[in-house]
C-alpha cells in the first residue's frame, strides 16, 4: 500500500532528474525515463534498478535487493534499496538515479524482442518479392 504522501515525496527527490514519470503499479510506484522503469517504490520503500555495473556501489553502500514472495518461494528483483543518505543529496540522488537509469537501459539493450532475428534469412534462389 502506498501513501499520497510518499508519492509526492518519491516525485519530489527525482526533480533533478529530466523527463521522469511516477506512476502506480500494484501497490507501489514505478519511476520511469523514456519508457523504461528504472526505479520502484514498494512499501514504502524506494529501489534502483541495479546490474553487474552498479551493483557493487550498492553492495558497499550495504543496500539489500528488493524481494517479493512469489507463488512457491521468495523472488529477488535487480532493484537494490536506495541509500537513505541520497534523500539529503539531490546531486548524489540525481547521480545515482541516473547510473540505475544506464542499468535499466543496458538491461533492455541485451534483451531482444520476441521473434527478432540478428540477420535476415538468406531468401531461396529463384524467389522474388
């Protein structure tokens, strides 16, 4: 469950950060940039999407990862918490957000689209358009 006034706060520390979106999603709130959702907030709590790149930073930082009970066992998410001590940065925040949003990007990047090939089919001899 999320509270308006989380929202407002959770809007508020991304400011700094050009062309964010806040919109709710099943409970929590998820932060997008261009399309692509790079942070959430889930009770309450706001998350950067992390990868091998950023998740270092986060791991010295001591941030867990975000977990949610999924049907048969718990499911770890490639969102790491943010640390508290950004809230009073807006120029560390700002940074941060946007090495999650680099991470959200090169998740996407190394995924293909369903039924995408990497080069066109070769076409059989003797057929035309």
């Amino acid at each position: 469950m999320r509270s308006d006034g989380f929202r407002a706060f959770v809007e508020e520390l991304f400011e700094p950060v050009e062309g964010v979106s806040v919109r709710a999603m099943f409970g929590g709130l998820g932060v997008f940039r261009e399309g692509i959702m790079f942070a959430l907030a889930a009770d309450e709590v706001l998350y950067f999407r992390a990868d091998a790149e950023t998740e270092p930073a986060f791991e010295a930082e001591g941030c867990e990862a975000w977990v949610y009970p999924g049907r048969n066992r718990p499911m770890t998410m490639p969102y790491r918490r943010v640390p508290e001590r950004l809230f009073d940065d807006p120029d560390a925040f700002r940074s941060w957000a946007l090495a999650a949003f680099a991470a959200a990007e090169r998740n996407k990047a190394g995924k293909k689209k369903p039924g995408a090939r990497t080069k066109p089919r070769p076409r059989a001899a003797g057929k035309s358009k």
